[in-house]
C-alpha cells in the first residue's frame, strides 16, 4: 500500500452492533499508532504507546502485518513488530477486514505463518563483527561533536565529512555512523561462551526513557525466543534529576515463561547525551555487565548460553558498534578496559587511562 493521509484498519464481527475487535489508525503528525476495540457501540481506552520508532511517512509504501494470538494481536509495521493489543473481544468471530482511508494500490492477504514477523530484505538480521581481542589496534580516536569528551570509534564504522573550503589549520571532524533501531543481530551458535565478551558502543539521548538489550536465541517475536538475559535500565520520572540512575531490571525467558525479575534503583553509567562503552561478559556461572569500567550488575544463568546465538537492542540510544570480543578473559582486564571506553578532559588536558600513571599522579600532587 501507498500511504497518502490518514487512513484506519478495522477488524470486525458482523453482529447487530458490528464490534469492532480491533481498530488500528496511525497518526502521522504525532507519530504513533492507536489501537482501540468498540463494543456494542462504544469505543474503549485506546493505546498509543511503543517502544520502537515510528516509520510511517506520507507518500512512502508500506506494508502492515497483524498476527493474532490466543490472547493478542501483534502489529508489524514494514517489517519490524510495533506494538500489541489483547483481546476485549472473542477473536474466533471475526469476519470482516475494513481499510479506510487515503491510500493506493491496496492489497490485503490472510495467511498462516510459522513465525512472526515476516522479515523484509532490509529488515533481516546483520551479521555481528567478531573481534580477536581488545586491541586498541582496531580502534581510531574520534571527538563526538559538541561534547568534552573523546570516544573511542572502530575505523569501520566511521564517515569522514570534508567541507567544500577549509581555512588554514583546520581539519575536517569526522562523523560517527549508526545503526538503526530496533537492532538485531546474529552471532554463530555456541560463540557466546565462558570468558567471550559482548562490546557495545552507543551515545544516550538527550532525554532516555528506557534502554532493552535481549540476549537470546532465534530473532522471532513469535513464537517467543528464548531470552538467556533480559537487561532493561528505565529511566523514568522518579528518577528525574539523579543522572545516570534508573531501575535496572534483569530476568530471562526460558520454557515458555519469564524467570523470577531482579530490580535494582543504581546508578548505571548511561548519562543523558554522553557516550558509553557496555562490556556483557559471559563468565563461569553468570553474565557480568561492566559500563565504562565499573561493574553494575551480574545475572545468573538461567539457561545454557551456548544456546545464544541473536543480539536485540532497542530504546533510547544511538548505537554505532556492536561486535563479539573472541578472546577469552578470566577476569576483567580493567587496563584493557579503560583503554576502550570515555577519556574525560580534566583542565584542559585528557586523563590517562591507565592505572598506573592515575596512581602515579596522585601521589605527585599529595607530595607537592
């Protein structure tokens, strides 16, 4: 379908008061999708909220897939799965498909499916970079524009801008590329293992809510994949005002049900508008997530992680590196580390990352 304007699809049981068991219109100007149920005449409480990126734009083609589930519908945009709606209404006595509104080249299928959702050409998974080691060998030094801090960026995922004049003395800044979100990627089955580490470079907006990283098996939404670890950091409103502090929730989806949650309110590192390195160990008997150097967090396996073989990232980020470290680490190499993450400028001058000189340092200053 062409999208034009506006325009709504209902999914209707031909009764007296013909129910509406689910109505789904997006919203162009403001960005998101409402679904809402009408019952003997009567509209419900609609829903509007989604996590993922509104990608619906005037004039574009597009293509809107719903799965229905015993106890939902799932709704897919281009693609990639938007949101849900549970069932008010018996779904079984569904009869009619109505789409309205201002579009071209219409085209409606029903069909049964193995899996949901159905993956387009551009939203299949990537496959994951998987490095050798923390070499800082493979790393170029970059300055995020507009913040006081250097971020180290792979070479590969860089973009040099040349301007069209350039005084004398200058250079140009190159600018950091970035995925799109909702990342999924894909690992080889049995990498994942005791002392592989999971690298992820991004940037935090301005304003987070919330950030969701799924360690998992298979890439469907339907029927659920497997979740070896579940991360979540909600940065919500009774966390206004502490910075990089949020509820941090870890859990797993194993057997076809969730595993008890673990909440904790810390301080995670994930710092509105600042640059970030996240370091997800595979240890001995648990995931270990370090976030610029500090260990914030630690989750028992609750299933082989052999099993792992797809990365889901979404939320409010911007991710310019995700990559598979295949050297095996006994313990956290912290001066390989430091090595990896933020330099911060302290009085005109970047603080060195190695422990040592720091230590050094310090106590110069306590003698003077």
């Amino acid at each position: 379908m062409t999208l034009k304007a506006r325009f709504s699809i209902d999914l209707i049981i031909e009764n007296e008061s013909r129910d509406i068991a689910l109505h789904v219109r997006p919203q162009l100007p403001q960005h998101y999708i409402i679904r809402n149920s009408k019952i003997q005449g009567v509209w419900g409480k609609p829903e509007i909220a989604s996590a993922i990126p509104f990608n619906l734009k005037s004039g574009n083609d597009f293509c809107i897939q719903i799965l229905v589930t015993e106890r939902r519908f799932l709704v897919g945009v281009n693609g990639i799965h938007f949101c849900k709606f549970y069932h008010r209404l018996v779904y079984r006595d569904i009869e009619t498909i109505e789409v309205k509104g201002d579009l071209q080249d219409i085209s409606v299928e029903r069909t049964k499916v193995a899996y949901y959702p159905p993956r387009l050409p551009q939203t299949r998974p990537i496959d994951i970079r998987v490095e050798s080691s923390l070499s800082s060998d493979t790393l170029l030094t970059s300055t995020d524009i507009g913040m006081d801090e250097i971020t180290n960026i792979p070479k590969g995922w860089l973009k040099v801008s040349l301007p069209a004049q350039t005084t004398s003395g200058s250079s140009p800044r190159p600018t950091m590329t970035e995925f799109k979100l909702p990342f999924l990627g894909t690992i080889p089955e049995g990498s994942f293992i005791n002392g592989r580490m999971l690298k992820i470079d991004g940037r935090m907006k301005l304003l987070p809510q919330s950030l969701l990283i799924n360690i998992q098996k298979g890439c469907n939404v339907w029927p659920h994949a497997e979740i070896a670890l579940h991360l979540r950091a909600d940065f919500s409103l009774q966390n206004a005002g502490v910075v990089g502090r949020a509820t941090l929730l870890r859990s797993a989806y194993v057997n076809g049900q969730w595993g008890v949650a673990k909440l904790s309110y810390i301080n995670t590192e994930l710092h509105p508008g600042k640059a970030f390195s996240m370091y997800i160990v595979s240890a001995q008997k648990s995931f270990q997530v370090h976030i610029n150097r500090s260990l914030v967090t630690e989750f028992l396996f609750e299933c082989d992680p052999r099993i792992i073989d797809t990365i889901y990232i979404q939320g409010d980020v911007k991710l310019w590196n995700v990559s598979l470290i295949e050297e095996i680490f006994q313990s956290i190499n912290m001066k390989a580390l430091s090595e990896m993450t933020i330099l911060r400028l302290h009085r005109g001058a970047l603080l060195k990352s190695s422990k040592k000189k720091v230590t050094k340092r310090l106590k110069k200053e306590k003698k003077n």
